[in-house]
C-alpha cells in the first residue's frame, strides 16, 4: 500500500535533516514525503532540496508565508498535494524508527485511524544524534541513548516492547486514543469527510479536535503507542498560548458533546485553487 507521509516543519532545518534520514532507511518503501511548511526561510528549502538528491526520496514541499501558526491550513494544502489513499502525518522533529511506516501499513484498516505516541529526547541527547546513528537505527538502542543523556523512565518502556509485548502495552495503556499529529494515521477519504483540519485553531490540541470529529462521523481509533515509534528532537515552543490552549479546548468539548463531523473552516476552500500551496 502506497502511503503519503505529511511531515509538519517550520524553521528547523538541522531538525528536518535528522528526521528525513529516517525516512531514507524504512522497511515500507512504497511513500512519498510531502513537507508541509509554515512559513520557513530560504534555509528549509535549502534543505529539502539537498535531502532529495542524497535520499533519492520522493519529496514535495508545500509552503506558505509566514503569518504566525498556521499550521492547520498548510496540512490542508498538503492533503491536497497528497496522491495516496492513505495518510501518516507526523513533525519535522520526530524521527522514525526503520519499521514506522510499515507498523502504519500494516494496521490501516477501513472505519479506523491509528493514534501513536512520541518518546520526547532531552537537547544534549538530540544534538547526539547523527546520520550514522540514525541509518544504522542506535539511535533508537535504549543503552545508546541513555550513554546520550537520556534518563531512565517507566516511559523507556516504548523503546523496548516488541511484537506481542507491544500489542499488550498498546491493548492496556490508560492513555485515550486520541489522534497524534506527530504519529497518526487516517484514509484521505476520511480526512475530506470530515473537512480536514479546522484552520482557526492555533496551536494545542488541533489534532484532538481534529480527531473527536473522525469519531463523531464513526471512524475508531486504535493505539499504535508501542509499535508505532519515533523519537521526538527537543526544542522550544515560543508559539504556545496558555489562553489559546484553553479556548481550543472549549472548542473541542463543544464538538464532542454536540457530534459535530464537518469543521465550516477547513480544507473544501481550498478546492478552487489547489496551487495556493507551491510544492517542489
């Protein structure tokens, strides 16, 4: 099954690099890479465009102007771009472990979206990280890791659950199932249902209200937390509002309790003018 990969960025090149290598040695090969880009300088492009020659990857780069976060609407417009019937959306921070995309594939299935998780990295260990460490997969090697600073956890758990013992976690996690925007899964046919991303939200939680509305129309989402892996680069996050933050959860109740599927502000106004993102 061919996937489009939708990777969220916004000027983190350094970080964009690290996440596309992992990309360049997955088990699943059938993909394309669309970049979906909030308003990144020069130096993005820059990037994308020497990571095309030296991945042989296939990429697009959607991008738009940079008029504060936005990213809401740049995931419409790359939908848009998208050509496969399944998507997997995930950031310019999170690298892949080499079976990712083939844990995706492996359990899409009709009426469901897939909903997996992220193991956060301190900076001094995300710094740590080089493109021989990620094309030979250490970097994703619990004792690697914490040799690069990462501290010990009950969390470390995600690293190191495979095959049955990953399907169990997964089964009795007590963490809802909520749709991740930095590793979830869903049918484009599902996403258009629904009207795509709703772009009046700003950042924290735009992906859950995205996906209460996935369920309000019937489709069931299921945890791929333990199988499902990518590591997540630190960084700041200057754009988050607390006031912000709360109103898109007001927002989100209000969609849960009265079931509401179609968001009036998402992708269908895109539909006059698909070139409104410019992909490479």
């Amino acid at each position: 099954m061919k996937l489009s990969v939708i990777i969220s960025t916004y000027n983190s090149p350094e970080w964009l690099e690290k996440v596309l290598w992992g990309y360049s040695v997955q088990t699943h090969t059938d993909f394309e890479v669309i970049i979906a880009d909030d308003g990144s300088t020069i130096e993005t492009r820059h990037c994308i465009d020497r990571m095309r020659q030296e991945t042989g990857l296939p990429i697009k780069h959607v991008w738009q102007e940079d008029d504060g976060f936005r990213k809401c609407r740049i995931l419409n417009l790359a939908v848009l771009q998208s050509e496969s019937e399944y998507l997997v959306f995930t950031d310019g921070d999170c690298i892949p472990r080499n079976d990712f995309l083939e844990v995706h594939a492996t359990e899409a299935k009709p009426g469901r979206y897939l909903s997996g998780g992220y193991h956060k990295l301190p900076m001094t260990t995300s710094k740590a990280i080089t493109r021989e460490d990620i094309i030979s997969g250490r970097c994703f090697d619990l004792s690697w890791l914490k040799a690069h600073g990462l501290k010990s956890t009950y969390k470390n758990s995600k690293l190191t659950a495979r095959g049955w013992k990953a399907r169990l976690f997964n089964s009795v996690t007590p963490t809802r199932c909520r749709f991740k925007g930095s590793n979830g899964s869903v049918w484009k046919k599902d996403v258009l249902a629904v009207n795509g991303f709703d772009e009046t939200m700003a950042y924290g939680g735009e992906d859950r209200e995205f996906g209460v509305r996935l369920v309000n129309l019937g489709i069931k989402p299921k945890h791929v937390r333990y199988n499902a892996i990518v590591i997540h680069l630190d960084h700041a996050r200057g754009y988050a509002d607390p006031q912000i933050v709360e109103a898109n959860k007001r927002h989100r109740i209000k969609v849960d309790k009265e079931l509401i599927v179609r968001t009036d502000h998402g992708i269908e106004q895109h539909f006059p003018h698909h070139a409104a993102g410019v992909p490479n």
